[in-house]
C-alpha cells in the first residue's frame, strides 16, 4: 500500500502513540506513520533483525543440518569401539 503525504496530514490521524503505558495511562511519543504508534510500541523498526530474517533463518537451517549429520557420525563411532 502506497501512502501519500495528503494521507498523512489527515486530521482524524492520532498525533501521539496513545498505547497503554505501565503505569495505566497513554503514551505520549510521537506516532510513525502509518503504523499509528511510536518506536517503543511496534512502529517503524530501522534495520531487518532477529530470528526471523532470511540470512538468520538459513544460518539455524544449516546448522541444525550439521548436528544432525553429526549425531549420525557419532552413533557409527559407538557402534565400531563397542562391537
């Protein structure tokens, strides 16, 4: 979805976050369109980060790979030293 900067000047558009804050009443940073809440609560993040980035998510792939081809190098060995 493509916003414009008439979309953002709406009037009915919240100016602060307005989430709900520990002590029970509405925060009061400044919202980050379009997502309508600040950086704290679920606004715009700057950079792709975390478990759920495609390089994170096939670097977890090819490792548990490799554990599982180690396990199996690992039983092989047990089985040659006990028989």
């Amino acid at each position: 979805m493509t916003y414009t900067m008439k979309q953002y000047q709406r009037i009915d558009l919240p100016k602060v976050c307005g989430a709900k804050t520990r002590a029970g009443g509405a925060c009061k940073n400044a919202v980050i369109l379009p997502a309508l809440r600040c950086s704290k609560h679920g606004g715009k993040t700057p950079i792709k980060h975390g478990k759920r980035s495609k390089l994170a998510q096939n670097i977890r792939r090819q490792a548990k790979l490799l554990r599982m081809e180690m396990r199996g190098v690992e039983k092989k060995l047990r089985k040659e030293v006990r028989g």
